[in-house]
C-alpha cells in the first residue's frame, strides 16, 4: 500500500467525511510555504481520499 493511501486511509478513518477538506487545508500550507513538493504529495492524498469515496460507502473500511 502507498503512503498516500495509508495516510488517505488514517484521514478517513480520524475525520470521516471531513477527511477531504482536511488533506485540503494541509496543501493549502504547503502551498503558502512554497513546497511544491509537500503539495504534490497532500494533492496526491486528496486524490486518494476522492478515488476511495468513489468505491461507495464503508470502501475505505474495505480497502
């Protein structure tokens, strides 16, 4: 398993549907720091969290 997934997992698992909006707010920090490094890897979280959403409810539970 990927670590942007096990941390898309764990954001899921602590702030349930609030998860996206979190990862979000990470990036945002990242962004207003200029690590473009840091936000690529919160964009790729984000991108997980979504791809896990799409799997249909309690999917994240499964995966």
């Amino acid at each position: 398993m990927s670590s942007t997934r096990s941390t898309a997992l764990a954001l899921i698992a602590q702030y349930g549907g609030d998860a996206e909006t979190i990862a979000m707010l990470r990036a945002a920090e990242y962004a207003a720091l200029g690590d473009v490094q840091g936000l690529a890897d919160w964009d790729a979280i984000i991108a997980d969290i979504q791809r896990l959403d799409l799997d249909g409810p309690g999917a994240a539970a499964l995966n």
